[in-house]
C-alpha cells in the first residue's frame, strides 16, 4: 500500500511479516514519514520556485531594456551610417548570435526549399523592410516617436486580423480598444495642431513599418505553422535571408562609408547582437516558460524605456501629447489583446445531492 504522497509505508514490506501487523503503529509511522518527506519537499521547492520567478522576471526586464533602448542605438547609428546600412549590421550581427547558437545546441538549419521560400517572404516583411523603414524614418523623427509608433503593432494586428483570420474575430472590447489606440496616435501626432513639430514622412514610416510585423506574422502562420523545425532553427534561417536580401540591396542605394565611428558602429553591433539576436533567444525561452500573452506585455515597456532613453540621453524634445498620446496607444493595444473570461460552471448548493 501506499500513501497519499505516492511514498510506499513500512507496511509495503511484508516478505518477512505478517499482513497482520500492519497495524496502527505502521499507518502512523507510515504518516509521520510521508509528512517529514512533504514538508522537506515543500522547503526545497519554495526557494527553487523563488528563483525560477526571479529569474523570468530579470531576464523581461532585461528584453525591455534591450528593444527600448535599440529605437536609440537605430538614431545613434543613422549618425554614422546610411540607414540601409544600418538595418545590414544590425540583422547580420543578430544571424551570427543565433548561428553560434546553432553550433552550441547541434540544431540545423531547415533543409526544405518551400520552407526557404516562405522564410524568404518572412525575412523581408518582418525584418529587412521594418527595420529599414524604422531607419529611414529616424532621420527625420525623435526615437522616442519611433518606439511610440511601434507600439500601435498591435493595433494593426486586431485592424488585420478582421480580415485575414477568420477563426480571430473581433469582441467589442477589442475594437474599443483599436479605436483608442488610434485616437492615441493621434493624440502623439498633434493632429489639433495639423502635425506641427513632426515629420509627416518619417512618421508614416514608422507606422508603416510597425504595420510589417502583424502582416508578417498572419503570412508565417498560414504558411510555416506545420513546420516541424525549432524556433531557433527558423529564426536563424530568416536573418540569413533577410541579411542576403539587404546585402543586394545595400549596395545599390548607398556608396562605401568612407570611415567607421567607432559610437555609431557600437550601437550597430549592439542593435544586432544584442536587439536583434541576444532578444530573441530571451523571447523565445519567455515563451516558453511564462506563455505568450504573459511574455508580449514587454510590447507595453518599450515605447516607456525607449522615451525615457531618447529624453535622458539623446536630449531629445518631449511636449504633453506625446506622453498622454503613448498611454492612450498602450491602453488601446492592452484592450485589443484582451480575452473574454471563460465562464464558470454552475457550483450546486452545499448539501445538494445529484441522482442518476
């Protein structure tokens, strides 16, 4: 016999005892071992679990901090460098983080052309042509602009998902959430004042570009959702392409840099390595660990970190609207990734009975 804790009692042992004496004393032996045993289990695992915690919870933070911050390595390389040729560092640097991953972990690269093909389309909708757009728009927009604007991806995202996902229809919450989020936008825009102060053109690159990511990902859904390979194996494979797709590009919009600042090339390769490779591989195990909708809610970190970068240290102009706009957007994207809560069973009154 066992106990409850699935631990066998003294009692289990009868090849030399009677069943017989199985008695009271054993089933309290029995008990008191089981109890010691849990309450040393539970000691154990509270501090292991307490650092688990800790653990996902530094390593958002640091996922915050890294994509905030890269909206300042973007403007700070665009300083020393043609935006293309920004946007060729930043996604060759991550390729190389996350093909040294590869070799570490022994994972390959998916071997299938239609895979490629589709990781092909991938690459460009969700890496080389934001990441330009982001770029371009930078010499003409604050990076804080430029993070705010990223945050309306999710607007985007519900906006397209009316469309394309018909499994993915919309509640009324959520579109009261995506007409917020716009009237947000807005709000950042100055629109009262007929965008006086900002760039209409690098605007709309921003927002283009934050419209990339959810028409990416709907593509990457209803063509790679069947594929049997990693993550790290399909993320790997697109920043290759997406880095060919850029090193043809580059070079027939923009002439050789004549020199390489050391500031500008530094945020390059932290933009990369850092931005582009290091946050993935911490997205990808966030993901896994604490689930998707727990792990998008850095989407609600960034545009905060990446104002406060560009105000602190790019001395960067920041009037009330952009601020009061950003809230608006994060409160419209927070309500357009809402769910309805399932609804509870009906508990029958205590001291019912149910017949058969």
């Amino acid at each position: 016999m066992s106990t409850a804790t699935g631990a066998p009692t003294a009692s289990a042992d009868t090849t030399t005892a009677p069943a017989t004496t199985a008695g009271p004393t054993a089933d309290r032996d029995a008990a008191a071992t089981a109890s010691t045993s849990l309450r040393s289990a539970t000691a154990t695992a509270a501090p292991t679990a307490r650092g688990r915690a800790r653990g996902w919870q530094l390593r958002f933070a640091v996922l915050s901090l890294v994509w905030g911050f890269s909206f300042l390595f973007i403007k700070v390389g665009t300083q020393g460098f043609a935006p293309l040729q920004v946007t060729l560092g930043r996604v060759a640097f991550g390729a190389l983080v996350l093909l040294a991953v590869l070799v570490v972990k022994r994972e390959r690269l998916p071997r299938s052309a239609r895979t490629w093909a589709h990781l092909t389309v991938a690459a460009f909708l969700l890496n080389a042509l934001p990441f330009s757009l982001f770029a371009y728009a930078e010499l003409t927009i604050p990076s804080t602009l430029a993070g705010i604007c990223n945050a309306t991806s999710p607007l985007w995202g519900m906006a397209l998902s009316v469309v394309a996902l018909s499994e993915d229809r919309p509640t009324r919450r959520r579109v009261a959430g995506l007409g917020l989020g716009f009237l947000g936008v807005l709000t950042v825009l100055g629109t009262w004042q007929g965008f006086a102060g900002t760039d209409l053109t690098g605007t709309v690159m921003a927002l283009s570009a934050s419209l990339c990511y959810p028409i990416g990902w709907i593509y990457v859904r209803r063509t790679l959702a069947g594929v049997s390979h990693s993550h790290l194996s399909m993320s790997g494979a697109q920043l290759l392409l997406a880095t060919a797709q850029l090193a043809v590009v580059t070079p027939l919009f923009t002439t050789a840099p004549t020199g390489y600042p050391i500031i500008p090339l530094l945020a390059v390769f932290a933009l990369g390595a850092l931005g582009t490779g290091l946050a993935f591989l911490i997205q990808y195990g966030l993901v896994a660990e604490i689930g998707p909708t727990t792990a998008q809610m850095v989407t609600y970190f960034i545009p905060v970190i990446a104002t406060a970068a560009g105000v602190a240290l790019l001395h960067e102009q920041l009037s009330w609207n952009t601020p009061v706009g950003a809230l608006i957007v994060l409160a419209g994207a927070a309500l357009t990734q809402s769910r309805p809560r399932p609804s509870r069973p009906t508990v029958p009154p205590t001291g019912s009975t149910t017949t058969n």
